[in-house]
C-alpha cells in the first residue's frame, strides 16, 4: 500500500492510499509503530484516500491508538470516506481512536 | 440471478473472492452499499476461517460461496469444512469498552452481524453453513 507523508511543523500526515485490511495491515501498522518511534510523536493519519477498512485495518488503528498513549504522543484520523465512516461508527470506533472532519481542523486543534 | 465459487481456505484466495463479489453485484445492480457490506462480510468470514477453523498446519479446506438474489433481498451463502463455529451464538462485542478493554477479535463478527439483516446458522455433516441475508433498500 502506497503511503503519502508530508510534514507540517511537528505533526506528521500520513495518506495511506486504497484499502486497510488483511492484506495491507501489518505493514501499515509496522511503519506507524515505527513512526512513533521514541515517543511524543504528533501522527494525524488522513484517511480521503482509503475507500475500505476491514476489522483487521481497525485493530491497527486501535493498535496505533493505545501505542501512542503509551509513549506520551498524539494520534488521530481524519477525512473518513462516507463508508469508511459508516464502518467507524458501527464499531463505535469514536469512543477509542480521536476523528476530525478534515486536515485543517485536526491543525487547528493541535496548534 | 445466482453465482457460486469455491476456493481454498487460504487468505491468498481473498482477491478472487473479492472479485467474485464485485462481478456479482455488479451485474445484479446491487450498488456500491451493498457491494461493500458483502465484500467486508466474506473478507471477514474467510479470515476468522483462517485464523481458528483449522489445526495448525492443517491442510487448506473447501469453501463455497454462493450469491444470489431473491425476494427483495441478496442471500450470501458460506460454507465450510472447518471445526464447527457457529457465530450466531458467539457474546456481543463490547462496544462501550475503553480502548484498553477492547478485546483483540470479535470486531469482525460485530461487523458481519451489523452489516447483515439476517444471518443464520447450521452444522451439516462436516461442514458449518451460513446463511446471511441483506435487504435490497
């Protein structure tokens, strides 16, 4: 799975591009454990980009999620497709992962 | 309208059981919903298939999907020769757990049971049967 990264001063988006499942998973949750590194990262994962997410690609959010509460840093997603979405709140995913409408928002509150 | 494939136990078969949907939907006119709610649904029946029907090291097993439309509704059929598993009677997913209670598994099974209207059970022989059903809106 291809992965866009820009930075933008100390937070870091990360723009997985296509599918987050089986398949893709393990390596997109390698490479965002790896981001976090030694701590206090700020890793906002956009998400306009990914139009399925299986219970697989969950789990690594959730990995992802308690990952970066344990080493003192921020995470959070952002842009969810409308299905992407709709599969969020079936798992009540909102109570564990933070989500912002967009990029700009989740800027705004971490600034 | 009615589709039927059989593949192997084994995740390296996820793309042509994808495909297979897909095509299906498409020439049924199911739209891109219900596409997606049956591609999520036997992506995740064939990974928990994988995880836990077998022995380790056992040898791959026969799975046959069927599809088809009737009654206002698309009725996926999954069959298997796995141990027997009946997800119908597995607990509720905790979903009001904090993130350090939530368990490793189970979130795919909540997907299925949500995504799907009906979903129905049945050990026949060797094999576990499952039935689930969409409404067509």
């Amino acid at each position: 799975m291809q992965i866009e990264e820009t930075r933008r001063g100390a937070i870091l988006v990360l723009t997985p591009v296509g599918r987050i499942d089986n398949e893709t998973g393990p390596a997109f949750q390698t490479r965002l454990l790896a981001e976090m590194g030694g701590g206090g990262a700020t890793i906002l994962l956009d998400l306009s980009k990914v139009q399925y997410i299986s219970s697989a690609g969950l789990h690594v959010l959730i990995a992802a999620t308690k990952q970066s509460k344990a080493l003192n840093g921020r995470f959070a997603v952002a842009a969810l497709q409308p299905i992407v979405k709709e599969i969020f709140t079936i798992s009540r995913l909102s109570h564990v992962v933070p989500i912002f409408d967009d990029v700009t928002a989740a800027m705004a509150a971490w600034s | 309208m009615a589709a039927t494939l059989t593949i192997a136990s084994d995740l390296a078969e996820l793309r042509r059981l994808r495909a297979f949907v897909d095509a299906f939907c498409l020439e049924s006119r199911l739209g891109e919903r219900i596409a997606h709610s049956l591609t999520l649904v036997v992506e995740e029946l064939l990974t928990n298939l994988v995880a836990y029907g077998y022995d380790p090291g056992a040898p791959a097993g026969v799975v046959t999907v069927l599809l088809h439309v009737e009654g206002g509704a698309v009725v996926l059929s999954f069959d298997d020769d796995g141990r027997p598993f009946d997800p119908t009677t597995r607990p509720v997913y905790d979903l009001e757990g904090s993130l350090e209670d939530r368990p490793v598994g189970g979130l795919g099974l909540h997907l299925i049971r949500t995504m799907m209207d009906e979903v129905r059970y049945a050990r026949v022989g060797d094999r576990n049967c499952l039935i689930l059903t969409k409404r067509i809106q």
